[in-house]
C-alpha cells in the first residue's frame, strides 16, 4: 500500500486473478484493496517488532488522549463459550483458517431471500439488545455473553466464534478501535464509544450488522463522529438499487466525510454475504474506478469506518483488533441489504 508506514502491520497480497484465497491467518473481513495493483489483500498475523511493541504497547499505554481518555489497551480474554450440539455451524467452525471472500454474487431466489430477512432481523435484535448493556463499569466480555446467550437461544449461532480462530461471539471496538475488537476484561468508561458487530448463522445463512453506541456522557466531537458515519451508511443505501456501480457507494462516503474532513480507512471493505459469511462483490467505502453493478436479489454488506484523525490503521499482535494509528477516534455502521426493483431493502432493521 502506498504511504504504508514502518509502525504499521505489514500487508501481503492473497488473492489472485481468480479470487481464490491462499493465506490461512485469521481475519475477519480485513481485507485491503489495493487501487493502483488492482486487487484485493488480506492481512497477515504479524508480531510487533521492538520499536512497535515499545511504542504501543509499553510506553503510551498510560497515554491520555486529547487530555480526556487513556490509549486503548488489552485486557484479560475469558475461554471461548460453548454452542449446544444441535445448533448448526458454519463451515469454517473449528477449520481455523480464514475462508477469505467466495468468487461469485450472493443472489437469492424467494426462499433464501426470506432466509436472509430472517437472520438480519436476528442479528438487528441482537445488536440493539448488545446497545442497553452499554453502560460504564460493564465489560465487552459481559456484552459477549449477553450476545452469545441470546443468539444461541433463538437457535442461531454467532457467526464471528471460529472464524479463522477468531476467540469471541461478537466484536466490540471502542474508541480508536476500527474494527474487530475482541470482548475483554476491560470495563467501559463514561464518555467511551463502542462498535457492537454483530452476525448470525440461522438456518444456513447470515445476517451481519453493527452500530457505535455511546457510553455515559460522550463529547460533542465524538457525537458528530458517529452521527455522520451513521448518515454516510445511510445515504450510500438510497442511491442502491439493480444496475447501480458500486464505486458510487464509494463516492457518496468518501464526499460526506471530506465535508467534515473525517479520515475513510481504506483497508476494510464491505462484502457480499448469505450462505457464506463474505463473498463477492468487495465494496469500498472510498472514491474508486472499480468495475461492477449490483444484481436484483443480490445481499451485501455496506460499512464504513470514519475517523476523526488518521486513518492509518495499526494491528495489534492479538492478529485481530485494529486501532488508529494515532489513537483518534474511529466509527462504524453497517447493514446488510437486498436489492430489490425498487432499490434496497435493509434486512437488518428491526
């Protein structure tokens, strides 16, 4: 990637002109495109080299942020919460490695269509129930459980447990987290955000979906954050529907975060998704040439992830969580949609 710097997590490609994944690390839809080589890239697993593990991990863990907030760091993972035997799991449960992006649209006829409304407006339940539990003094490990209960109690299971050794049933990023964080120990603070992803798994299909929620009293800067990542989601779906170029989502968020002179991360990508957990069509959140127009009955993801400083993005040596390398704030929303005649319908809403 180009400006790629040396405290950044290195990036190698994985895709070839067919699409067909070769690495075998753990992400979950991280995923790099690369405009000028014209392809797609996951990242790797890396370990922090010494001036990287000094600088995030020991010297600035005790940093505060704009004279408010602590640099985000790890806590304590509890083990991986069990799914009854008779729940159905995904294909990639236990495989421990990343299945990567599937070549080919996910495009439904009227009995997955009525699968996939089923599960998205599961997995909307869920995130909104995932947002009451946001409180100060609560731990992401706490809205784990929560999340994990409830999908497994309406016979769904948490798509993210297993993805590519992934440890958790949900991701949760708070503050200068991008994206894919995983529940911890650490308690929320009153003037915290956080990023509550959820995806389900009901009856061989998923329904994926996330929103920023406030945490107690939060500064009017990171409400702005937030307010205009949400409206970016939401204007790149009314301009969705059959015959439509992706590249204008790109567009449309790209525009209104120059307007607020917001960061767009360029390394995450929303994804076609149904039977398998991402497929195609990769969609980027920023200004692009990229070819490709959406298909009538075809679902995908759109989720941009806004920041208030860089959008450089640094991960930790979990191989999972993602912060700004500046530690600035960093929002998310995202939605799964179907294009229907009349343009898009979104499936998780509840």
């Amino acid at each position: 990637m180009a400006g790629v710097k040396s405290l950044q997590p290195r990036l190698i490609s994985s895709f070839l002109g067919n699409n067909s994944i070769r690495s075998t690390q753990p992400l979950i839809h991280l995923f790099r495109f690369d405009l000028g080589r014209r392809h797609v890239s996951m990242q790797l697993s890396r370990t922090f080299s010494g001036l990287t593990n000094l600088l995030f991990n020991r010297r600035n863990e005790d940093e505060v942020i704009d004279g408010k907030r602590k640099r985000l760091r790890p806590g304590n993972v509890s083990p991986r919460r069990p799914v009854p035997d008779h729940i159905t799991k995904p294909p990639y449960v236990d495989s421990f490695k990343a299945p990567g992006i599937s070549s080919g649209l996910e495009v439904h006829d009227e009995k997955g269509i009525e699968c996939m409304r089923t599960s998205g407006k599961l997995a909307a339940r869920v995130r909104e129930y995932a947002g009451t539990l946001v409180k100060p003094g609560v731990t992401t490990d706490e809205i784990d459980e929560a999340v994990h209960n409830m999908i497994i109690e309406n016979g769904a299971y948490p798509s993210p447990l297993g993805y590519g050794g992934f440890p958790k049933s949900v991701c949760t990023s708070v503050n200068e987290c991008i994206c894919h964080g995983i529940p911890d120990s650490r308690p929320l603070e009153d003037g915290d955000i956080i990023n509550i992803d959820v995806t389900v798994y009901l009856n061989g299909y998923h329904g994926d979906t996330s929103a920023t929620f406030f945490c107690g009293n939060v500064d009017e800067k990171a409400k702005k954050l937030v307010e205009v990542t949400k409206e970016s989601l939401d204007k790149a779906i009314s301009i969705c529907g059959p015959g439509v170029e992706y590249k204008k989502i790109g567009k449309i968020i790209h525009d209104l975060a120059d307007k607020h002179r917001y960061g767009v991360v360029r390394q995450f990508v929303g994804h076609g998704v149904g039977s398998v957990f991402h497929a195609d069509p990769v969609v980027l959140h920023f200004r692009n040439n990229e070819a490709g127009r959406m298909v009538l009955n075809q679902t995908f993801t759109i989720e941009p992830m806004l920041t208030i400083g860089s959008r450089n993005p640094v991960m930790w040596d979990d191989n999972w969580t993602v912060v700004t390398e500046d530690a600035s704030l960093s929002a998310q929303f995202e939605h799964t949609i179907l294009i229907t005649k009349d343009g898009a319908e979104i499936l998780t809403n509840c």
